[in-house]
C-alpha cells in the first residue's frame, strides 16, 4: 500500500489516494508489524543484541514513516 500512494494512476489531483481498501490494508498490516515487533522486543533477553540484529533495525524503520 505504501508503494501505491506513490503511484500517479492511483493519486487524485491533490496527490492523495482515496482508496479505502488500500488504506485499510495498509493500517492493519502497520499494526500488524508493530505489535510482531513489539513482542519481540519485550521478549528478548538481551535489548543490546536484539537492536545489532540488521533485520530488526529495518523492520522498525519500515514500520516509522507511518507514525511519522
């Protein structure tokens, strides 16, 4: 979904998209990720490996541009 609002077929003439499949589809997959990452991170033993991990450091960079 967050590919698509880049997209000019899908933008209206303010640039927004006006989809609300797309738009539904995005927040349940944003709260979906967030809660996976929140899980995470509450559950593992160590914070200062889990933040080495690269693949947790793009998740939570992925899932930022939203709450930004």
């Amino acid at each position: 979904a967050m590919c698509v609002h880049s997209m000019s077929e899908f933008q209206n003439e303010d640039g927004e998209v006006d989809d609300p499949v797309l738009e539904g589809v995005e927040i349940a997959c944003i709260a979906w990720f967030t809660g996976e990452l929140a899980i995470r991170l509450v559950a593992t033993p160590c914070q200062k490996k889990f933040w080495k991990n690269p693949l947790n450091i793009i998740d939570f960079v992925s899932i930022i541009p939203f709450y930004a």
